[in-house]
C-alpha cells in the first residue's frame, strides 16, 4: 500500500454508522477503504462537472453570445416549465 497520511475527521452520527455498517455488512474491510471510496466518488463528481462546464456550458454560453437571438425570455421559459409541470402532475408522474 502507498505510504497514507492519517487525519482525525468529526462525522454526523448517522455518517459514523454508515460507515460502520458498510464494514459489518463486508463490502468495506475498514473504515478507512470507505472513506477513501467517498473520496473517490467525490473526485470523480468533480471531474464530471468540471467536463459539463468545460465542455457543455462554455460551448452554450458562446452560442448564445454568438447569436443572442437564440435566447428565450424568462416569462416563455417559466411559462413551458408551468405547462410541462402541469402536463406530468396531469399523468400522475
């Protein structure tokens, strides 16, 4: 194993019992491989989002400034959300 730095964390008491019961359930050996587990999924949400900006919202926010005529206005925007709201609320979903 690489060389670990050990830190002392405070956790909610729910926290401190998932992870407890990750370990007696036998998914985790320790503690620790949760936490790390956590960390990692952390990273890997950070890493995903970090692409959808980079990717995604950038190539979004420069269309728009390209051609501001594409925009909608806040009142048609609310006004399709209302309907779509109202649509599945209507379909029981």
């Amino acid at each position: 194993m690489p060389e670990v730095e050990k830190r002392t964390v405070s956790l909610r008491p729910e926290q401190a019992a998932f992870i407890d019961e990750k370990v007696t359930s036998g998914h985790f050996a320790s503690a620790s491989e949760v936490v790390r587990a956590g960390l990692r999924a952390l990273q890997e949400r950070d890493k995903a989002v970090e692409n959808w900006l980079q990717n995604e919202v950038t190539e979004s926010y420069d269309a728009m400034k390209a051609d501001p005529d594409r925009a909608i206005s806040k009142e048609d925007l609310l006004k399709d959300l209302h309907a779509h709201h109202a649509k599945r609320l209507a379909e029981g979903q």
